[in-house]
C-alpha cells in the first residue's frame, strides 16, 4: 500500500480523498498547508493521521512514500521537483506545466532517482479510453479526418485561482487541456497549431479556440471557455461515420458513446470503471514496481508542446509549427 500525503487543502482533494476510501492501494497519510491550523483541522474533518504546518515538513515524513501534488498550476514543477529530491514520488494535478522545459527536467530527476511522476489526468484511466481509440485503429469510423473536442463551464467568481496569471491560469489550461489530450491520443503528436483567446480582466483567457493539426491531414478544433454553461463533447469524424463521446473527461457525468454510419447509431457498450479508483491504483503499482504507469515523460512533455504552441499561436496571431 501507498502512504500518499497531500501536497495542500485544495479542494480537488475530495476525489483523491474518496478514492481513496474505496481501494486497498493507497492510504492518505498527510496533509500539509502553510498554516498548521488549517492542516490540523483539515486532518481531523477527513480522518488524516498526521498534519504539517509547512510543505517541507511534509516532503521530510518517514511515514510518506508520495505526494499528491493539488496546488495551482503555477507551482506544480516547483514542489514536484522538491518532492523528488525528497525521494517521493509524484502524482501532480493536470497540466503539469505549459513549459515543455519543466516536464523534461522533472521527468530527469525522476528518472535518476528511480521515482515516478505522474501527471493526474483522470479520465485516461476510465475504461471508455481503452474502447475509443480501439475503435478509430480498427477502422470503425473509416479513416480519421477531424476531432472536436470541447470543455466548458461558468466561472463567476473573480477571486478563483483560475483566474490569476502568475499561478499559470486560464481556460486552456485548467479544461482545455482535456481537449489537446483526448485529441493527441486519437491523433498522435500535432504538427502545427492555431488559437484564437478571448482574455479576461486579469490578462488569462477566458475562452480559447484553437486548432490543432495532426499527420495525416487530421485537424483537432478545441473549444474550452470559462464563459458557458457547463458541458463536455468530442466527436471524432471519419471517412466513413463518427464516434460521438458525451462525457470525454468527467464520466461520472454518465458515459455514452455512441457511433454513427449515416442514419445508424449504435451505441457503444463501455466497461464500468472509477476513474480516481483506477488512476490511485495505476498510481501505486507503478511506484511500487507492480505495473508500468498509464503515463509518463513522453505523454506529458505531448501535452506541454502542444499547450504551449496553442499559447503561441493566439499571442502571435500566426500558426506556429511544434
């Protein structure tokens, strides 16, 4: 079993922590904050055995083997990279950086150190993202033409994290990064990229726009905006039908995926699964030598390229090559 501390009191915890209460893989052992007070009285609200005052002194427990890193993006590599010199391992919350340099000088460290670090995309884990891209390699669809992949919700409070540029915030990264990730894993590695931002009174954009060309003349629009009612969608069109994915990044939404040949549908049976369940227990067998991790260096340092092209592109209003 994994003793897992939890690098702050963000409240992307709750999944972590519920997950956690439904496998044997891993245990929570720690929680950390800046203020021992609010660790204190967060460990006693979810049963945690130990608080720490300082996140240092959370990387110094004997009594921790990793570290789940929830604190805002902007400070992801910075305290991933500590928990490795402390002999951690990582789980980071997603996107582990929007800097491709960060990735691969984290994933060094981990890989001298024999640790491993694991950016925290949940929805990879549920079972409909073995079926899916099943489906577009066997040909079910015809051949891969486009992808549209879309995140959304209302963000109305001023004050949110999300919200503020020097944490890296913004909706690409916190929803849009989905979009760029299911598209990858559908089309391989981008080869061009374009995007369209719509910024917000704190400089971050609230809506971005972006495409994505993929080998082979696949081209990825991505819409991800702090600026509409809540929803997820990825439709990806063949020569020959589509795939049609309701809920692509949060499936406890209710999954239903369904394939379209002209006036046929057929829906499309998925496995169960508990995503954070699966994503822990991935997670811990990997650090424990059990299983090799769903993912890793290459797909990370994927995902950091193409984020930081979409970025380039709206702020150059040119198409820039990755």
């Amino acid at each position: 079993m994994t003793r897992l501390g939890l690098l702050s009191t963000a409240r992307i915890n709750g999944e972590i922590l519920a997950a956690a209460a439904r496998t044997d893989t891993v245990v929570i052992s720690a929680v950390a904050s800046r203020e021992l007070e609010r660790a204190e009285a967060y460990a006693r609200e979810h049963g945690i055995p130990r608080a720490h005052g300082s996140y240092e002194e959370l990387l110094a427990d004997s009594e921790v083997d990793a570290v789940y890193v929830s604190l805002p993006n902007g400070p992801h590599h910075e305290w991933t990279m500590r928990a490795l010199e402390a002999g951690k391992h990582v789980l980071c919350e997603k996107p582990y950086s929007r800097r491709p340099a960060d990735v691969a000088e984290a994933f060094d460290l981990a890989d001298r150190a024999g640790l491993v670090l694991m950016e925290a995309f949940m929805y990879r884990h549920h079972p409909q993202w073995r079926r899916i891209p099943e489906l577009v390699a066997d040909g079910a669809i015809g051949r891969l033409r486009s992808i549209h992949a879309t995140f959304g919700f209302r963000l109305g409070n001023p004050d949110d994290v999300r919200l503020r540029p020097e944490l890296d915030g913004g909706a690409l990264m916190d929803v849009g990064c989905y979009c760029v990730s299911g598209s990858r894993l559908l089309a391989g590695e981008p080869e061009r990229a374009q995007g369209e931002q719509v910024l917000g009174p704190t400089g971050v954009d609230l809506g971005f726009h972006g495409t994505l060309r993929f080998p082979g003349d696949v081209v990825a629009q991505l819409d991800a905006s702090f600026l509409v009612p809540s929803g997820q969608r990825l439709a990806a069109v063949g020569e020959e039908g589509s795939l049609v994915v309701e809920a692509p990044w949060r499936a406890d939404w209710g999954v239903r995926v369904a394939l379209r040949r002209g006036r046929e549908v057929e829906e499309v049976e998925v496995e169960p699964g508990d995503m954070f369940v699966l994503e822990l227990d991935n997670f811990s067998g990997a650090a424990e030598g059990r299983v090799p991790q769903l993912l890793g260096r290459e797909d990370a340092l994927g995902q950091a390229q193409a984020i930081d092209a979409l970025y380039r592109a709206a702020e150059s209003g040119a198409s820039v090559t990755i």
